[in-house]
C-alpha cells in the first residue's frame, strides 16, 4: 500500500458513476481522504442536496479505497489542502473553465507551496446532479422529501426564501426562475400559500372564507407541478378540535409548515391594525392550540410556527417577547414577528432580544410593509426565513387590467403584445407540453 495521500473534494450530492470513476483513479495514487461538502456549502452554489451530510458520508467512506470522510465548510479547497498536505489532489475537468475556476487556481497555488500535485481527470460527461435536478422537475418528487425539505434547508441555509404562489402557474415561475450572483446560485427555496392570496384570486374577501379543502385542493394542484417545499398559512387556526384534524390533512399532503396567528374572532387583514377591530387570543388558549395542532402530527419534520400579533396591536415588543416565550415553552417550531411600521426598526428591537434568550428558534420575517429591509440585515439580526407574502398577486393583477384597457381603447391587441409573454414561453414552462 502506498504511503502517499490523495484528496477528493466533491459535494456527492447524487452518487453516480462520475464520482466512481474519480475515487477509481486516486486509488491508483495512495490512500484517498475525501473532503465532502456540507449541506450548507452545497446549497450555496447549488439547491439542497437530496441527502444530508451523514447520509453522504455514509456511502462514501464505504467505497473501497476511501481511507477518511471528513467534512469539507467551503468550496475553496486551499484550507484543507495546507492542512492535511496531500501529496495529490484529484479533480475532474469541469472545473477549468465556468464559476468554479477561481477554487482551481487557489487550490494549484495551496498545492505548490509544499510540494503538492493536482491531477486532472476527464470530466464523465453525461451525468450530473445538475441534470439530474432538472429530471427531478419533469418526474417530481415524493411527499415526504418536499415536506422534510424546509427543515433541512433552515440548518443548511443563513437564510430560507420564501415566496408567494397562489396557483400553479405562478409556483412554475418561482420553481425555475434562478439567478448568479458572485457564483453562488440565488432562487427560492419554497411556496407560502396566503389566505389573502388565494380568497383575493377567487374574487372573496381575507375574512378565513375560503375552507380548509379549498385551500388544500389548490395546493395538491401547485404539488402536482412542482417540487420545492410549502408554508401554508393557515390564520388563526379556527378552533382547536378543526386545527388537530387540519394538521393532518396539511402533512398527508406534504405541506412542511403552517403559520398560526394568535388572534381571535372573525379574522380581518392584520395591516388594517387597529383600524378595525381585532383582538389576540389569550396566551394560554393559543398555547393549547400549539399544543394540540403539534400531538397530531406524524413527523417532527412538520412544523407549527407562531405568528405574534402584538406590534400590529401596537402592545409593544415587551408583549411580543411574553408571547413568544410562552408559545415556545408550549412546543412551537418557528416564531413569526408580524409589524405593520413602515420601517424594521420594531421588528430588529424584538429579534435581538428574542436572539439574547433563544438562540437556536426559527425566526420568521414578512417585510411587505418595511420592503426596503435587504435579507443580509435580516440575517444580521437574527432572521432564518423570510416570506414574500403577496408580491406575485399584486405583480398579476395591473399587468392584466392594464392589458385589457388596452385592448378596450384601441380595439385591438396588437398594441399590447409588448407587455405579454411569449405564447411559447409560457408552454415550455409547463412540464409536459412538448
């Protein structure tokens, strides 16, 4: 056995015959240490991996010839490299030209300051997880992974994105619309379903009109489509005998959390504040319902989030904080500060001292009001999710009203085909259509 030492470093997000064939060739070189990326650094530059850290590991450090699997925080590759000192590092090809050629020319100077080599093997063309990714688009995904997802991307992500979707159309927008920035890859990482969203698409006032398998209904037919995970808000809940069997039919259907709002009585819009009447519900009653909505689920994957209702009440932090407090001694998997100011300021006072007291609780934001909040402040102050709550509706309606006044004043459409997709576009965003 040679007493060399070979590094691999590689994220295993889909095992495949390309990563066979890598860990084939550094075992003709000595012993091979594998450094796999985390969770985190995957999703960085990619989407969440399939399985997580361990699960990778796992099957890697039980390929023949793989001496250690350690685990790997970044994609630069140096760091390791000057610290274990291997006396060759083995690389696929793809990484010579595109995003990841800046970690390649890092890694070749890490290497040569003692002495290292980097050998180069021809990229299996053919497969990827990236290609695989978009299979998985085509053939979808099963209730169990979508709905364990949103937990997974919380711990791997410094921030969850959340967007809007109030019909299948407008979720196939957010499941493929993605961005680079500073070669790390920028998209949504899942759905809310509103209740505003989805009675205003119907033409019915946010009022919790709509039933429970109406709201359902719609979304089965948002899952049919696509494959990222959904926050469903629920309001308050209704009452606690509806809620415990409602939590049911939500997970059944692979829904990863729901947002309860602690208010009473016929729900009205919370940033009408106090301009309408609208009550909170006793802290203890709001805590059994946390309670009961938690003892009927399956899976701790499944998440209850509290939504705090205090600052549109204008009862202040203090009585958020009290809040808060009593619905995580209850058992809730998220908090949700809820502000209707014009600025974060309310909403960072309540996250920092929430921050000083529970360190590791979800915490939620919905900047529609103080929009001009950015989500590296959010993560400053301690934020994990932010929700987009109504951006694609709002976005929906003026293109299609001014459309059709268009259409009215020049008795034609030809005037309005500047502002309209193209037919063909919008077919080849549906799966299936070709």
């Amino acid at each position: 056995m040679s007493s060399k030492t070979v590094y691999v470093g590689m994220s295993a997000d889909v095992f495949h015959h390309g990563h066979v064939n890598i860990l084939r060739e550094a075992r003709k070189y000595g012993e091979v240490i594998v450094g796999l990326l985390n969770d985190k650094a995957v999703a960085e530059h990619k989407r969440l991996p399939y399985l997580n850290w361990q699960h990778r590991k796992e099957i890697i450090e039980n390929i023949k010839g793989v001496t250690k699997v350690f685990e790997q925080q970044e994609w630069d590759y140096s760091p390791t490299i000057l610290k274990y000192k291997p006396d060759y590092m083995i690389h696929g090809t793809d990484w010579i030209e595109g995003p990841l050629a800046p970690y390649r020319s890092l890694a070749i100077k890490a290497l040569k300051s003692y002495g290292g080599e980097l050998i180069e093997i021809e990229y299996t063309k053919g497969v990827s997880s990236t290609q695989l990714s978009l299979k998985e688009k085509i053939i979808g995904t099963t209730t169990d992974l979508r709905k364990d997802s949103l937990k997974r991307l919380l711990n791997a992500k410094e921030i969850v994105r959340v967007m809007e979707a109030h019909n299948p159309l407008s979720a196939l927008i957010l499941e493929n619309i993605s961005i680079n920035k500073n070669d790390k890859l920028i998209q949504f990482d899942g759905f809310w379903s509103s209740s505003l969203t989805d009675s205003t698409s119907q033409g019915k006032p946010d009022i919790e009109v709509l039933e429970i398998h109406n709201r359902l209904s719609n979304i089965n037919n948002i899952f049919d489509v696509t494959t990222k995970p959904l926050i469903m808000d629920a309001d308050t809940g209704g009452k606690i005998e509806h809620f415990k069997l409602n939590v049911k039919s939500m997970e059944r259907l692979g829904i990863s959390a729901v947002i309860i709002e602690d208010k009473k009585g016929l729900k009205k819009n919370s940033l009408f504040g106090n301009e309408v009447k609208q009550e909170q519900e006793d802290v203890k009653i709001f805590s059994e319902k946390i309670k009961a909505g938690r003892s009927s689920r399956i899976s701790e994957n499944f998440m209850v989030i509290a939504r705090i209702e205090s600052l549109i009440l204008e009862k202040g932090v203090d009585d958020a904080l009290y809040r808060a407090s009593a619905y995580i001694d209850a058992g809730v998997d998220g908090i949700m500060i809820h502000s209707r100011q014009k600025t974060p300021d309310e909403i960072f006072q309540f996250a920092q001292k929430f921050r000083g007291k529970h360190k590791t609780i979800p915490l939620v934001s919905v900047p529609s009001t103080y929009n001009q909040v950015t989500e590296d402040e959010l993560i400053e102050n301690g934020f994990n999710l932010v929700i987009y709550a109504n951006q694609m509706l709002r976005a929906a309606y003026p293109a299609m009203y001014n459309t059709a006044k268009s259409i009215l004043e020049n008795g034609r459409s030809l005037e309005a085909d500047k502002d309209l997709i193209k037919i063909k576009d919008i077919l080849e965003l549906i799966p299936g259509t070709k």
